[in-house]
C-alpha cells in the first residue's frame, strides 16, 4: 500500500513540481491537492487515509499555521506528519510551535524531499 500525500501550496507550479518530484518516489501511491488551509481541512475530513501533508505557509483564506493550529487541535490527526515548505526561515519556530513534523526550505530539492518521506513514514 502506497502513501497518500496531501500537497497543500495556492502556487499551481509549486503544486505541480512537487508532484513530479513526489511521483518520482516509490512510496508515493496517491497525491492529493489544496489550494488553501481551508481546502486542506475538508480533504482531511474527506479521507481518512492521509498519510503525510505537504504545507506552505503563506496562503489566502486559512494559511499554514492557522491549518496547523486547528489540524493539530483534533487528536485524531496526531499520527500524520505535516511538513512544512517554505522560503522564510524565520517561521521555522512558529511552525514547530503549531505542530509541524519538519520544515522543508523552498525551493524544495529531491534530494531533501525523500529524505523527510523516508524519515516520517516507515
């Protein structure tokens, strides 16, 4: 059984490479996507199944630490990991504080990407 991966950017390009780069690891069966927290929200309603959420952090309506804050309120979702991609450094402590398994510096390498989907999905 494949891992289902929720990619959660409002950037389409940043959604797609990361598919590709997804697509491109063994593990990787399902690849879902959001274009805010709040749609990310829903999918994890939707599906049980979510194995590993692939978050930014500056998004429009419901952005990445908000969907941490209210991800991470409910119990049930404490086994998925979230990692969080992003290209200001400086958010690193506000997204550990609210609950993200790892961060993940933009532009996101393959190299970095797999490394993180071994370390929080055995």
């Amino acid at each position: 059984m494949g891992l289902k991966v929720l990619v959660v950017d409002d950037d389409m390009i940043n959604r797609m490479l990361l598919k590709t780069l997804l697509k491109k690891h063994g593990k990787v069966s399902d690849i879902i996507e959001a274009e805010n927290g709040s749609e990310a929200l829903n999918k994890v309603k939707e599906d049980e199944s979510i194995d590993m959420i692939l978050l930014d952090i500056m998004m429009p309506i419901v952005d990445g630490i908000e969907f941490l804050k209210i991800f991470r309120a409910d119990m049930n979702h404490s086994h998925i990991p979230v990692i969080v991609l992003s290209t200001d450094d400086t958010k690193k402590t506000e997204v550990f504080e609210n609950g993200a398994n790892d961060f993940i510096r933009k532009p996101v390498k393959e190299e970095a990407l797999f490394a993180k989907i071994e370390q929080w999905t055995h």
